[in-house]
C-alpha cells in the first residue's frame, strides 16, 4: 500500500509499513497519529483533526516542532500542549530514547523546553500514559495515550500514537448499543450553536393524564419508554436530530444543511411523522391497550431562522432549538387532536415537485386554515400564532 487517500483530510504516507498503520486507525475511527522512524509526524487522522478542531500542518511536520506546537495551540479543541497531563508524555520519552536529548531540545519549540526537563528515554516496544488534560468545550478530561513501535526485522519504522478517554471498553459499547453513529455525528455538527434553517416536529401523547390514572405505573411508564424510543427510531432513521423529551412528549429537527435542501429536510419530517403514526398500532397492542386509546398528535412548521445547537453536561447531552418558530409548532401540535398531523403552510411549500410527488401531495391544490379557525384551537393557539396556516397532512 502506497501514499494516497484514506477518506476525509488524511493521507496515507508512503512508507508501506506506515501506511498499513495509517490505514488501521482511520477504518477503526481512532484517535491516533503516527511518526517515522526520525519522528516526523507522517500522519494524522481523520478523528483526531475532529477532536482537535483545527487543520493540522503540512505533513510531514517535527514531532515537538514549530509547526506542531502552533496546531496544538490552535485547536479550540482537545489537548493543549501547556497542559500534558499528570503523568510524563511516553510518546516524548520514546523520542528521547530513539533520538537523544540533544536531538530533541534542538528540535523543540522553544514554548516547549519546561516540559522535557526530567523526563527520562523510554525504549519499551508498547508504552502507556495519561493524565488530566483540557479536553472539549475546556472541560477536564482524563486521556489515556499508548505508543506502540512497528518495526521491520531489527529496523525501527515509526511509532503509533493512539488516544482514548480513561473509560473502560465495556461502557463505551453500552453507550454504542443505544446510539445511532449517524445522529451522534450530526449532534457533533451542531456542536457550535448557528442560525440553521430546519423542520421542527413536535409530537404529544394525547389524554396522557386519564391514561396514567388508567395503568399501573409501571406499564404506564412502558407505554412511555416505548412511544418515546420509537418517536426516535423514526427521526434518527429520516436523516434528523432528537431534540428535548418532556414527559411523554418529543421534539425533533431536519436541518437543510444536513438533509442537502429545505425541500429534502421538510420531506424527511413529514415521512418521519407518517411513519410514527403508522407505529402506533403496533405500538398499542404490544402494551395491552386498543388502538383508540393511544392518540398521538403531532404539528410541523419550518424554522427559517432557527437558533440550533448541542447542550452537553456532565449528565446528558441534548440537541435544542431557540426561535419563535419553536412555540409555534408546539402551538400547532396542540391543535392536532385526534391523531392528526397538522404541518404548517410554511413547511408544505418548502416541498419541491420531486418531493411533494413522492409524499403524494400537491403543494399547488392545498387549502389551508388559519390556526386560530380550527374547531379545537387552543386558547394559546389563538393567542400566539392565531394566523398561521395549517393543513393536514
């Protein structure tokens, strides 16, 4: 395997060795780069440059360089080199051995020589370290790194950095089993909050409350995990983002830019609420109630100016929307009794004619009604957005 591309900014390098290694940690999604046997750094992968935030040098680049000192001071995100962590960098040690010192304070950025002061070579073939470091957002996260060597008969070729979080593999995996790669990428997305026109869903278990008198708490409490995972499952699977879950209610968002058009993204939030309301059914029967008894209502509307971004703590992590567009598709939810989907005049002609042909609807013919001049309106309806056109859908 020779240099060339992998996906994504990376670039395999040419050492055949190397390159095999380049090749492994960008397919396994890793964290990691890799450095010749003179520690240049050859490559830098895909995930790392997420993580970091910031275009990395010109490879190939010194390890401990100018150049590489300048990346790590720039990325918004990820370690920083002022900040190595509590125990000393393996990955230095092993340049040491491999180098000298002299070498090595020669090569180093001058911001950089406070941090080899101590440090001892290391020549072990797999070496590991960590420590607390910034990590995203600036917050504390503790990183634990491996070196490995790859070496060719007695010649030495290079050494593969990878980096991980100091979690163990079986807690990563059951936080795998429960997402979506795709939605987690597009959660990373909006990881910087921006102005984002999007579909907004809105959808609501109606007479929650006579029902939760009705069951016993434990399989109203089913009924509720089930109808908010598979109100999910029909987002995630239509291209868009799960926003807040309040009770038994859920919220969602199909961004234009991630669907590709407005008239894609208002496609995928009108096929994700006819295929929630087409799982309801099922979704009765599986908890021993009759398919009158579980009534979902749901509005859509269009977010022009849609304020969308990721809100992450040490507890949850959740994608939300702020704009007025907001309130008034919970406005037109609350109007949608009875099961229906009522969508909004301002998504509906998002629709362009390859769209609105393959949802059966012609955007051209649609008579629309006034919030406020729907029989069941709600008083707040009336009040907040009693001029907004909806039909139903």
């Amino acid at each position: 395997m020779g240099a060339g591309e992998v996906g994504g900014k990376s670039v395999l390098p040419e050492d055949p060795m190397l390159a095999a290694a380049a090749a492994a940690l960008h397919e396994g999604g890793q964290i990691g780069w890799i450095a010749d046997a003179d520690w240049q750094m050859v490559f830098i992968s895909d995930e790392m440059q997420l993580a970091y935030g910031s275009a990395h040098p010109d490879l190939p680049a010194p390890f401990l360089g100018t150049a590489w000192t300048d990346y790590m001071l720039a990325a918004d995100r990820g370690i920083r080199p002022h900040l190595f962590g509590e125990g000393p960098r393996g990955d230095v040690r092993m340049m040491l051995a491999d180098l000298g010192r002299a070498v090595v304070e020669a090569r180093a950025d001058p911001r950089l020589h406070d941090m080899l002061e101590g440090l001892e070579p290391a020549e072990a073939p797999v070496l590991t370290w960590g420590g607390q470091a910034d990590g995203i957002d600036g917050q504390q996260v503790t990183a634990i790194s491996t070196g490995v060597r790859l070496r060719d008969e007695n010649r030495l070729v290079g050494t593969v950095i990878t980096m991980k979080p100091a979690i163990g593999m079986t807690t990563l995996s059951r936080l795998a089993i429960y997402s979506d790669p795709g939605h987690l990428e597009r959660m990373q997305r909006v990881a910087s909050p921006a102005r984002r026109p999007a579909a907004i869903l809105f959808a609501d278990l109606e007479g929650s409350s006579p029902l939760a008198r009705r069951l016993s708490t434990a399989a109203y409490f089913s009924l509720t995990r089930r109808l908010v995972r598979t109100a999910d499952d029909c987002v995630v699977d239509a291209g868009g983002l799960v926003g807040r879950h309040v009770g038994d209610g859920v919220t969602a968002f199909f961004l234009a830019e991630d669907a590709g058009s407005e008239a894609a993204a208002a496609r995928a939030c009108i096929d994700a609420a006819r295929t929630m309301r087409e799982a309801i059914p099922a979704l009765a029967e599986r908890s021993n109630l009759d398919a009158d008894d579980l009534v979902v209502r749901m509005g859509l509307h269009w977010g022009a100016t849609l304020y969308v971004g990721n809100i992450t703590s040490r507890g949850r992590s959740e994608v939300t929307a702020l704009g007025s567009e907001v309130n008034e598709a919970a406005r037109i939810e609350a109007c949608a009794n009875g099961g229906r989907i009522l969508a909004s005049k301002d998504l509906v002609e998002r629709l362009d004619h390859d769209a609105a042909a393959a949802l059966g609807i012609d955007p051209d013919h649609i008579l629309y009604t006034a919030l406020a001049d729907l029989p069941h309106a709600t008083e707040k309806a009336r009040r907040d957005a009693p001029a907004i056109s909806v039909c139903e859908i």
